[in-house]
C-alpha cells in the first residue's frame, strides 16, 4: 500500500495528507480446460496468456502479474468449485477465461457477488448478454449467435436457399443453431443436436446420413476442439464435399487445421467460415502476437488464443488507468469499458451490456507461404454489429 503525505508549511503549520491506495500486484484467475480432449483449446488459451504477460514483463503499471490458472475440467461444477477458490481463498482481482457456456453460467455469480471482475475470453451465452448482465462482466470475444448470424448473412449473400445443421447440446450449441435460423432466409431441412460434454460425441455418421437424405443444399455445423477434426474427417470420407458445401463455426480453426493437413483431409481447403479475428489481420498488435506464436509454438495461435491475449490486455489496460488503485471498483469498471487498448483485432466498443461491438469478417481455408494451411480474410461481413440480446439488458 502506498500513502503519499502532502505537507505544506504555512504560518499556522497546517498539515494535509491524501492517500493513494496500491496494490502490490494484480491477481488474475483463469479458468480454461486443460485436461479431457478438450484440453486443445485450453492449451492455446494458456499459451497465448503466457505471451501476453510476456509481452508486458509480467507488468501492470508499477504492480507485478501474479497469474493463477485452473482447470474446469470441461465440467459446470467443477468450473465452478475452482472460481469458488480462486474468489474465496486467492482472492483475485479479476477471473477470465472461460471456453464454454455452461461453465460460465454456473460460474458468473460466484465472482460478481463477491464484486470482482469476470472476462470472458470465449463463451457468451445469450442470457449473460441479456436479462442477466452484469455491471462486473465483460468480454473480449463475442455474444454467441454473431458468429453464426454472420456466417447466416453471408449464406444469404450467396443465394443458398436450404441448408441442415448440426450442433452439439448445450448453451453455446443451441446459441450457434439459433443464430443462423435467426437470419437465414432459406429453408431449414433439419437440424440435430448431439451429445456433448467430457464424453462428447464423436460419431457423426447417423447425422451425415440424415443430411445427406434431407436434400438441403449445403451443411452447416459448430463443432469445437477435438469434435471438429472428428466431424470433418467423416465429413469427407461421407463423400459429401462435392455434394453438400460445408460451412462452419468455430470448426475449422488453427487447432483442427495442423491434424486435418497431417491426415490428408484436403477438402478442408477453401472451406469458409465467419470470425472477429483472423491470424492474417494487418496490425501491429496482431502480427506480433501470431509471430511470437509461430516462433514459440511452431503453429498458428487459434481465436480462443487470441481472445486470451486480449482479455490480459484489456486488464492491463484498466489497472494502469487507475494507477494502480484496484480499491476504485467504479474507475476501473470505467476503464474496461473504456476498451482502451490495442487489440489483436483492431479497435473494438463495448455495448450496455459489455460485449463487444466489432466486425465479423468471412475467412476461407488456405495454404500459406510455408505450405501450412490457415485462414485469411476474404470479406467483412458485419460492420460494428451488435449482439441481438443487447436490448434486454437494463444496464
């Protein structure tokens, strides 16, 4: 704690004194999942935190980084058992992270109610978006359903008149289906909702054969982490990239793309998606941060990496606005949704309800100079776009 005493002599030898309250370092919490076979999208987020920190010298202004990782285990309980312990017992300034929806929304009121701050670093279900946003949350991914209301929009652009989708059962899951229904204007064919969690499934050939019969003109599907380099294999050997064009979600990244390249999967190339962020994005924040990762890692970081990298420099941006003084809960609330710092994906603004007001940009799977298959931006689909639940937050 630091406490600066202001004297001044005068003829009465008055004394006045005003003190500044310092921390002597910032505690930040992350929750992310680092074992089960999910533990592939963990892992990029870990990296990319460990090179945001880097980046800064494990500083915040004057105040040392003191950084607590923990593993949710891709289960809402024990997410929420290790916010539990990071709030209570570590007394953290800020919790982040945050892969999946369920997890976040079994985790939220334990870090809010205790009046601390929670970035999410990738889930944003629609409820925390709406009715139950919070003045502590923020995010530095998205809501949801724009990623798939972006990808929905560009279908329409194309003139894809039906589709079928699949997507796993849970928050997010239902999230993803019901952004691209939501402005679609083709017919749905029909839709499947299969298993997820620790023992997700990871057999897709009742549903491709369904697709298949359905007669939909192409295939949606959201399917994160190990499931999507399942899916896309099956996928191909189904025969169905001639016959049914494949648009994704959160599918196709930089952590599915090393395997489906090693497996041969060449279908995958020239497939599209729709993302805020893309590792070809022409900034210097951005280049820097894929750079140092490629250097590291010998791979491309992945959007969930990304948006860790962001969250750690969103916190950073708030302490050093108020020097320090992690007391001044009001000036530092103020300072996140300020958003006043060099994003991986260019300037972005905070919506009322915290998340972010950014563009989603259509990017196509591609071969690299170095024969590595990545993304690149073809277009921007949405400008500034805003979540659709933004109206029913009262904040």
């Amino acid at each position: 704690m630091l406490c600066k005493i202001l004297q001044t002599a005068l003829v009465a030898a008055s004394l006045a004194s005003t003190c500044v309250v310092q921390a002597d370092s910032v505690k930040i919490g992350f929750i992310t999942t680092l074992t089960t076979p999910a533990g592939v999208i963990g892992e990029d987020m870990k990296n990319s935190v460990t090179l945001a920190l880097e980046h800064i010298g494990n500083k915040m202004g004057d105040l040392d980084v003191e950084l607590i990782m923990e593993d949710d285990g891709f289960k809402p309980d024990v997410g929420k058992q290790k916010t539990d312990k990071l709030v209570k017992q570590d007394d953290v300034d800020f919790v982040a992270g945050y892969i999946w929806s369920h997890v976040l929304l079994a985790s939220m009121n334990s870090v809010v109610r205790a009046d601390k701050f929670l970035i999410s670093a990738n889930a944003g279900p629609s409820q925390i978006a709406g009715k139950r946003c919070h003045k502590n949350f923020f995010s530095t991914s998205w809501q949801n359903d724009q990623t798939p209301m972006a990808l929905g929009e560009y279908l329409n652009q194309e003139g894809v008149k039906s589709i079928y989708i699949m997507v796993p059962n849970y928050a997010a899951g239902k999230d993803m289906a019901k952004g691209v229904e939501s402005v679609f204007n083709g017919k749905v064919m029909g839709k499947d909702l299969t298993k997820w969690g620790a023992d997700a499934q990871l057999d897709f050939s009742a549903e491709l054969a369904k697709a298949k019969a359905s007669g939909a003109e192409a295939l949606y599907v959201f399917y994160p982490g190990k499931a999507g380099g399942a899916f896309i294999k099956q996928y191909q050997q189904a025969g169905l990239q001639d016959k049914m064009p494949l648009y994704t979600a959160f599918t196709v990244d930089s952590i599915a793309l090393p395997k489906l390249q090693k497996a041969g999967l060449k279908g995958v190339l020239g497939t599209k998606m729709t993302q805020e962020w893309s590792p070809d994005m022409d900034n210097p924040t951005n280049k820097r941060f894929v750079s140092d990762y490629l250097n590291r890692y010998g791979k491309y970081p992945a959007f969930y990496g990304a948006q860790a990298y962001d969250s750690i420099m969103l916190i950073k941006s708030a302490v050093e606005a108020v020097g320090g003084n992690l007391k001044d809960k009001d000036a530092i609330r103020n300072a996140l949704m300020a958003a006043d710092f060099d994003s991986v994906r260019g300037r972005y603004t905070y919506g009322n309800n915290h998340m972010p007001v950014q563009n989603f940009y259509l990017r196509e799977v591609v071969t690299d100079a170095e024969g590595r298959w990545t993304t690149k931006i073809v277009k921007t689909v949405y400008t500034n776009h805003q979540d659709p639940y933004a109206s029913q937050c009262k904040m």
